[in-house]
C-alpha cells in the first residue's frame, strides 16, 4: 500500500497534491458518507489516465478480486442513473454533476511509509473505503460500504446486473432456513427500516435486539451465516480477510437479525453482529431495488482501537 500510494502522490501535479493530501490526524479523516455529495480530496475526473491507473492500483492493494470487481461495478452505475435521470436533455448537464463514473475521490492521511501510522480512503456514491497502516501492518479497513442502485438494472445493455446480488440471496437463504422457533428470536422488526440504523456515523455500538445467535442454529444454518459474513470479508484481500475472520471465531457468539419481508422484491434488512463488529444490509428504497451495505468495528474503525493502544503503551 505504501508503495504504490507513494508512486501515485510522485505523478500529482503540486496542486493535485494539495487536494488529496491531508495530515494523518486531519478531522477530514473521519468524515465519511456514501451520498453523492462533493468531497474533499482529488477525484478521478481531475487525473490524467495514468494517475487514474494508479488510483485504482492503491484500490487493488485493499480489495481481493471480488471486492475490486464490485467497486467499479458501483461506480459505472453512476452512467446507469444519468441515463435514467437524465433522459430529460434540458436536465442532461445539472444530472451529470451528480451522476459521474468518475466522480470518486481518493484522499491520502499522513506520510505512506514503512513506519509510522497513515491512512487512506477511496469515496463517493455507494462507495466509502477506509484504511488504517501503521508500522506496515494493517490496523483497520473500516468502515466499509458498498451500494447499489439499482439494486437490479432493470433496462438497457446492463439489464440483469445485481452488483450486491449474493448479499442479498444469502441473507434471504438463511432466513428462510428458520424454523419459526428460530424466526422468533431472528426477526427484529415486522418492517424493515427505511436505511441501515447506523448511517454513516463516526461510532457505532452493537444494535438491539440482536436477533439470533449463532449457537441456536444447525450446522447448515451455521455453514449459511458462515458464508454470508465471508461474502463481506471477501470483499478485502485475503491477508485482511483472514486477519479478521480470526477476530471474529475468537470472540464469542455471532447473531443474525432480520426484519421486513422475505421474498425477492419486499423491502428487508437484516444485521450480523459479534462483539467486534457490525454489518448491516438494506433494500428498502426505490422499491426494493436500492441496496445498502455496510461493515463496521465497534472500537476500531478508523484504527481507533489500535492507536489508542499504542498511544497508551508508548506515552
């Protein structure tokens, strides 16, 4: 990571500099959301071709395959939406501005090298990537968010793509799988909220009710939780994915909400959650055809946890 966001800051131009660069303990850091609004930092609209090469090469040392694929799938459905919310040609221009493949902004914290604490996010609409690395080592990749809207693309030469298609068909597998002693203690709302509950705030704590624990499920039913949570590690390179899968086998039961309806097309929702961490997931919007996704760290997004660890044991 390191290496390649050094190259990537070395081919900016001073000015181009200036606006992705910030110091590490910047409030900018943490001041993160998944909306289409303007941002600090230097989109990719603003790069040459390579610069833009490169961005995506700092992009690749965070995500495995899976998560690489997903992430600029989200980003061509920004074209998806101009198309529909454009359709009109007077409004063509003013659309455009919130409607931009490329409008996804890279910001780099701090100095990367192979000492010292650093950071670095890639955001925009749907997206918002967020990692921590002190002393070469990854502390955190999160919060991490992944949308889609549409949820299906429903017309034109893209009609049929589901970009967050398995989070969603895995959530409703293990769902359906319940028996209704087990929907009991799953379901945490008749009706699904109209977005994920923590939004993009800076902390989150364990949401309540939890829903079921993983210890009152069958090991089909445990194989099915297994593979829905490793859907949203996959999405980070293996190093990463397998760093926080260990994380997570170590600390205690896991518990799997859901609320609203559970057949494709009814809005729903659902949380996983363990000690450490959240997920929540939602298509509720549009017609449940608007998915939002999200993974978080109860005391370690942004690599609080960890550097406050550190600041502890040095100062």
């Amino acid at each position: 990571m390191a290496a390649i966001a050094k190259v990537l800051i070395s081919a900016l131009a001073p000015e181009q500099k200036a606006r992705a660069c910030f110091q590490f303990a910047d409030a900018e850091r943490e001041n993160w959301h998944f909306i289409p609004r303007e941002r600090k930092g230097l989109p990719l609209k603003d790069m040459t071709p390579q610069q833009e090469l490169l961005a995506h090469a700092l992009l690749n040392t965070g995500l495995g395959f899976r998560g690489a694929a997903k992430a600029v799938t989200i980003m061509s459905l920004e074209e998806v939406l101009y198309n529909i919310e454009g359709a009109d040609e007077a409004k063509r221009a003013a659309v455009r501005v919130r409607r931009d493949p490329e409008n996804y902004f890279v910001s780099i914290f701090g100095e990367p090298a192979d000492k010292g604490t650093w950071g670095w996010r890639v955001e925009g609409h749907h997206l918002a990537l967020n990692f921590t690395i002190k002393d070469g080592q990854l502390l955190r990749a999160t919060p991490s968010f992944m949308g889609s809207n549409p949820g299906e693309v429903r017309e034109g030469p893209l009609a049929g793509l589901r970009v967050l298609s398995a989070e969603e068909e895995l959530g409703r597998e293990l769902v359906k799988s319940l028996t209704p002693e087990q929907l009991k203690k799953a379901v945490v709302a008749a009706a699904a909220p109209k977005d994920i509950h923590t939004a993009a705030e800076l902390k989150v704590s364990a949401l309540a009710p939890a829903g079921i624990a993983d210890t009152d499920l069958n090991e089909k039913q445990k194989a099915l939780l297994t593979r829905l949570i490793d859907e949203y590690l996959e999405r980070m390179r293996p190093e990463i994915a397998a760093e926080t899968r260990a994380e997570i086998k170590s600390n205690g039961a896991v518990h799997f909400g859901w609320a609203g309806g559970m057949e494709r097309g009814e809005p729903h929702y659902y949380r996983v959650q363990g000690k450490t961490f959240l997920i929540e997931y939602d298509n509720v919007q549009n017609g449940a055809n608007h998915v939002h996704s999200v993974w978080r760290s109860f005391d370690g997004d942004f690599g609080r946890d960890l550097i406050g660890e550190h600041v502890r044991q040095a100062h």
